[in-house]
C-alpha cells in the first residue's frame, strides 16, 4: 500500500489548558522530527506526518512519547467524487494484500469536522457502497473484521485501516529534567525509561565502583544509555559517570563492614542531587523496589535517603521482579542487563538490612562521607 501521511493521536496532551497544550504540541512535533526524517502539520488535536520513509516512520513512532496511536493513511478532497476514487483504489489495494476478500465483514466509521452538504452517517453509507462497488463484502457494524476510517475535515479527507498503538505518556522535555541512578542492573533502566514517559529529561548518572566491578558492567551501562537513547529523541540522554572505587574504599575501611551498601547507596544519593543541582535538575530517580533485596529493605530505603534534600523518585517501588522484567524486554534492555558482569566485590558476607538511622548517620561520619562525596564528585566526566 502506497500511503500519502501518517496520522497521530495524543492522549493526555490534550487535556490541558490551550497554553500548556500549544507547548506540549510543539515539543512532540519536534521530537518527531527528530525521530524521523519528515514533515509535520499539526491541525485541531491531531499531527500529520509526512515522512520521507514510511517503513523507518513507523516504527520510530513507536518510540515518540505522547503518541497514544496512529495511522498511515491516505488523503483526498471531501466530495463524493474523489472519495470515490481514493476509497475504491484504497479497498483495492487493501484486497491486493489479503486483508479484504467477499467473505471479510466489515465497516466504515466516518468522522467529520467542518461545514459539508452531507452528515457522518451519509457519508458512511455512501463509502459502504463504495467499498462493496468494488469488493462484495458483507457490512456488520457490530462485529466488523475489518473497520475503514474515513476522517473529513473541511476540505481533506483522510482514509486508513490500522490504529497503531504509540508508547503513550507525555512528550519527552516537557516535565524537567531528573538524575537517574543507572547501573547495568534490570531495574534502574526500566525505571529511567518510566519517567522518559511521564515526560523528563534524563540525565543518566553511573557510578563506577572499579575495582569492585568490572570493565564489562560500565560497558553494559553505556550500551543500556545506547538503548534507551531510541526513546530519546529530540531530547538525548546525558550520560555521567563518577569514579565511585575511592569512596566505596572509604566506605570499607573508615565504617563497620556491614553498613558497605548502606554507605554506597546514600552516596550515590548525594552524588546525585550534587549533580541535579549543578545541573538544574529536580529530582533523582533509582530502581528501588521494595524487598527485592536485602539491601531494598524500608529500613534501608528510610537511612539512606537521610540527608538528601531533593525528592527520590523510585518508579518501580510497587512492582515485582517478573512485572520489571517484561517492560525490560519490551524496551530491549534485558538482553544486556542480564549478561553477568560479575557483581560488585565490595559487597560484605552480612550486609545491613536493617540500617537504623543514628547507626547509619554514626557510619557516615565515620567514613567521613563529605569530603569523600566531594572528592568522588570532581571526578565526574562532563564531556557528552
Ligand atoms: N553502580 C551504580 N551506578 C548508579 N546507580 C546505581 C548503581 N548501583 C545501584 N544503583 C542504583 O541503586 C538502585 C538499587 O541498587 P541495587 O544495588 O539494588 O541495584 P542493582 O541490582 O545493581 O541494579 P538494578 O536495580 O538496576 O537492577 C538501582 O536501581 C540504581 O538506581
């Protein structure tokens, strides 16, 4: 099928004020520019695309948040004559490619916005009969196979088959920017593809514990950034990596044994607003979820929050492993996540579980964690 555009729908875009909706209209179409090669009109709640390749089209769009669906389709003027045309060759073609045959029972639903000498419903029965001049298949508005959409407004007219679903959400840019904690775990991915969708700009911060983790896990980090970067268009992810060995040495040698994780993840908090403010951003975001593992306990989630000012935002909190993993495989992180990097070695035999805040904040000090956040934190790249 030879299409002329590609239709899209927004969802919640549309539910706000005319200003706010104006500018959330403007950030998606520029991030669909970005995303592919085209030309975009926007016009009474819905996007038009014109896309120089069709194939690449649809399936970038897939990955544009905002898009709640769309369609490719194909264009006419709103009088009987060229829908007569455009439908008939369309019904045609779509016969050529299997999807329509005597048997198919089918429908046509017509929307209509603008002044025209005729209503939905006439032009509805008129394209029934434009359909069944060219293939004679049964109509059935109750449980059609097959439903043709033919959308008027004013002079164009817009015919097409297939309602895609987009990945929904609000246009990426439009909510702030956040610092997630990324490792090269399952869950932090799929937690910074979530606020993606809710719209922020992600500023993806790794914290490389080397010599307690290998070269392969900050590698599998870049290439998780690389993944999530398709989802990212118009609005790229910053990647930051902080030389987190010499702190988590600290950690080791200047606190309890136990308290080594408890020690690392409030760090890696501290880092994280250090940078947020540095970088105008307003929360942080990590892959918690509560239980998961030892060291996910609410104790822990309580203690090692201690001291940050900023909002944590851990999107994942209420989902289990099994319901994480399958947005992973959906967004293709998964396959990279799950190759073993070996783990981290710092990590005590017993570690804490149930880090109480005067142990923990007694466990800071003694490590000295100030000056080594301050130390950990000159040694953040800021070169991308
Ligand atoms: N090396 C790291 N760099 C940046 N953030 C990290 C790192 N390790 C852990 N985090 C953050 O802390 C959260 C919880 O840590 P935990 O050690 O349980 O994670 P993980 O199992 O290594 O990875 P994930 O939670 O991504 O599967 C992670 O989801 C992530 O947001």
């Amino acid at each position: 099928m030879k299409y002329d555009l590609i239709i899209a729908r927004y969802g919640e875009v549309g539910l706000k004020s005319t200003k706010v909706r104006s500018r959330f209209e403007k950030k998606l179409v520029n991030n669909i520019k970005a995303a592919i090669d085209c030309d975009v009109d926007r016009n009474q709640g819905r996007i038009y695309i014109f896309p120089k390749n069709f194939d690449e089209a649809v399936e970038n769009l897939n990955r544009v948040f905002g898009i709640v669906s769309y369609s490719p389709a194909i264009s006419t003027y709103s009088n009987y004559e060229d829908i007569d045309k455009t439908l008939g060759e369309y019904v045609l073609n779509l016969a050529s490619e299997g999807i329509i045959d005597e048997e198919t029972k089918f429908a046509i639903k017509c929307r209509r916005v603008g002044t025209h000498d005729f209503t939905s419903q006439e032009m509805a029965a008129f394209c029934g009969g434009v359909v069944r001049k060219r293939i004679l298949a049964p109509v059935d508005l109750t449980n059609p196979e097959l439903t043709i959409f033919v959308e008027v407004r004013d002079d164009d007219t817009f015919i097409y088959h297939e309602k895609i679903p987009g990945p929904g959400g609000l246009p990426l840019g439009t909510q702030g920017k956040v610092v997630c904690l990324v490792s090269s775990g399952i869950d932090s991915p799929v937690a910074a593809y979530l606020m993606m969708k809710r719209g922020c700009e992600v500023i993806a911060l790794y914290c490389d514990n080397d010599p307690y983790t290998s070269k392969m896990a900050l590698e599998n980090y870049n290439k998780l950034v690389d993944q999530l970067q398709k989802y990212a268009a118009g609005v790229p992810i910053k990647k930051r990596i902080v030389k987190y060995g010499d702190y988590l040495k600290k950690a080791k040698e200047g606190a309890p044994e136990k308290m080594t994780c408890v020690l690392c993840k409030s760090g890696m908090y501290k880092l994280a607003e250090k940078l947020a403010n540095e970088m105008g951003a307003l929360a942080i975001v990590d892959g918690s979820s509560v239980g998961q593992v030892a060291s996910q306990t609410l104790d822990n989630i309580l203690a090692t929050r201690y001291g940050v000012d900023m909002p944590i935002l851990s999107p994942l909190i209420g989902l289990d492993k099994l319901e994480i993993t399958r947005i992973a495989e959906e967004i293709g992180t998964f396959e990279i996540s799950k190759i073993d990097d070996g783990g981290c070695s710092a990590v005590p035999r017993y570690p804490e579980t149930r880090g109480d805040l005067d142990r923990v904040i007694e466990a800071c000090e003694a490590m000295n964690q100030d000056e080594a956040i301050e130390e950990a934190f000159k040694s953040i790249s800021r070169n991308e």
